[in-house]
C-alpha cells in the first residue's frame, strides 16, 4: 500500500495512535509537530521510514498549512486531528471559540487550494458537538444525528461552555465549509465520548496524562479515605478511536459521515472497581474503596446514547471498560514500577 496519508496535530494523545495504526497498515504518514524535537521524538518511538514531518507551530495563523501541503503533493488523505485548544482562557471567544473555527476553516481552505489531490478529509471533533446540557436526563438518547444546540453566547459564559461550544462550531465550520465552498473531497468526523486507554508508546506516561486519560490516572493518587470523584459519563477507548479515523476514509459507507464513538457508561466508582480487584497487591490499602458496584446507580440517571450506525460501519464489538482500565493501569505500573 503506497497511499500517504497527512495527520495533523501528529503528537497528540489520540493522534499518536492513528499514526501508529497508519504505519502498521503499510500507509505513509505526513504529520505536523509544533518543533523538530517533537517530531524527532516521534520519529524515534515509531521506528519507521514511512514517517516524516513537518513543523506547523500553530494551525489557527492563516496559512499554516500552505508550505507543508506544498511540499507532499503524494498526500491524498488529510486526518485533521490537531486543536488549538488549552485551559489558559482569559477570553473565552478570543483562546476557544475563534481559534477552533478558525483553526478548522484554516486547515479546510488549505487542502482546497494546495491539495488538489487529496480525496478524502477526516476532521477529529467531539461528543461535545452533539450532547446538549439541557437534553442530559434518562428520556433522552442521542445518536449521530444530534447536534448540540449551544448559542455563541451562551458559549461565552465560561471556559467549559466554551470548550464544549468550541467543538460543535469548529465541527458545524467543517461541514458548512463543504457546503458552500464545494471542495474536491469528502468529508467525514469522528466523535468520541471521554477517551480512555494506554498512550501509544511507553515513554509518554507522565505524572499528569491528558484530560480524559487523567480521570483514570486520578484514581490513583487518592488516599484511602479521599472522597470517590463524582466524575461520569461514555467513555471509549483510544485505541478505538482511532481505528475509526482509518474508517471513516477506508470505508465507503463511513464518507459524509459522523462517527459517534462511545462503548458504554461510567463512573469513578467503576474505575475504583476495576483497580482494586485487578491490582490487589498494588493499591491495597493505598487508595479508597467507595461503594463497590454502584457506578450504575450514578449514571442511571443520564442521558443514553444510539450509535448503532458507527458500530456496525467499525465491524466490530469495541473494547471494554475493564480492558481500557486495565491496560491503562499495566502500562502506568510497567513504566514506573509501582503505583
């Protein structure tokens, strides 16, 4: 397979993964790292000749992605994983919401006028995009249909409503960019709930891992009689998701398509579960044990997702809580020896 494949934002917790699964598959991957030492680095964990980078320091300045497109006109698949998003917000619509619609159209209007070639885009957006505050009780199933109906205001009001707001504009400025400006390729999204599971390679577990990947690490530095965290909702595992990037442009059905990745509900108390019975001789003692079997009485009350569609277009059952959970605390233990 000679197909190259460019995956923006190549470094990222998600995007590590695609890139890895691109490579195993024979793909070449073109990806963007914010300096050389990151792109060295992950040149160096990947171990393959199929790899090679270029340096875009940030996707939201207005022709970022001119130069890098120009120079590998053999590109003919875009995986736009990258976002401008961080927790430093001062102005929630000047550091979230502009920078994510217009890292988006950014990265769309690149492809359009120095990527002729390139056939297919796959934009990584968010639940985020769908859920809407208000629709999150028991009566209420979403599916990948639904769109969340936050405001630009509304989004304003502060840093999660904007980061929440963030995710279903930037995703709306994709497909509105499709819309009007009727581009040579097909577009698809991947939406994935809270992402769980192990990093892509060893030498990336730290202290404090990403967002999502933190809320099973947290467990881990309670003490015994610390309040279990009220910390709920789907979770899917990242090695999941980021099949469903290959997906959405290996498969034909997956085209014009948002995939709504999500295997099940969760809460801290699950996490505490699956830790304490799978890891007795490491956390005995060390962490709390709450209320065992109990996370389904925390999350009955939320809202439930459909996403039939994105399973049957994956092919197959996705991986579970307690394997996401477990490979995640293997790897920690592997790594530092000890938890």
């Amino acid at each position: 397979m000679s197909t190259s494949v460019f995956v923006s934002g190549a470094t990222g917790y998600i995007a590590q993964h695609v890139v890895k699964q691109l490579i195993a598959k024979g793909y070449k991957v073109v990806g963007t790292v914010r300096s050389a030492a990151k792109g060295d680095n992950l040149k160096a964990n990947l171990n393959s000749e199929n790899f090679s980078y270029e340096i875009v320091e940030d996707i939201a300045v207005k022709g970022a992605f001119d130069e890098a497109l120009k120079a590998h006109p053999e590109v003919t698949v875009f995986l736009h994983t990258a976002s401008p998003f961080h927790f430093n917000v001062v102005d929630v619509e000047k550091d979230l919401l502009l920078p994510a619609v217009e890292g988006t159209k950014n990265a769309l209007s690149a492809v359009k006028s120095f990527g002729p070639q390139i056939e297919k885009v796959v934009v990584t957006s968010s639940y985020a995009a769908i859920l809407t505050m208000e629709k999150q009780t028991k009566d209420y199933t979403y599916s990948e249909e639904d769109w969340n109906e936050i405001t630009w205001e509304q989004a304003k009001a502060n840093p999660i409503a904007g980061y929440v707001g963030s995710k279903s504009f930037a995703e709306k400025a994709a497909w509105d960019f499709v819309k009007s400006e009727k581009p040579h390729f097909i577009l698809s999204t991947v939406n994935p709930v809270y992402v769980f599971g192990p990093q892509a390679f060893d030498s990336e577990v730290a202290g404090t891992l990403n967002t999502s990947a933190e809320i099973i690490n947290a467990v881990l530095k309670l003490s015994p009689d610390s309040e279990v965290p009220s910390t709920s909702g789907f979770y899917i595992d990242v090695r999941d998701v980021a099949e469903a990037h290959l997906v959405a442009f290996e498969n034909k059905d997956a085209q014009e398509q948002r995939l709504l990745l999500a295997d099940g509900k969760f809460a801290s108390q699950d996490i505490l579960d699956i830790v304490n019975e799978n890891f007795v001789k490491d956390v005995a003692g060390k962490i709390p044990v709450g209320k065992p079997n109990s996370g389904s009485e925390i999350t009955s009350a939320s809202a439930a997702i459909n996403n039939e569609k994105t399973k049957k277009l994956i092919g197959h059952p996705f991986i579970g809580l307690k394997e996401t959970v477990v490979d995640t605390i293997q790897q920690i233990l592997n790594v530092n020896g000890k938890l």
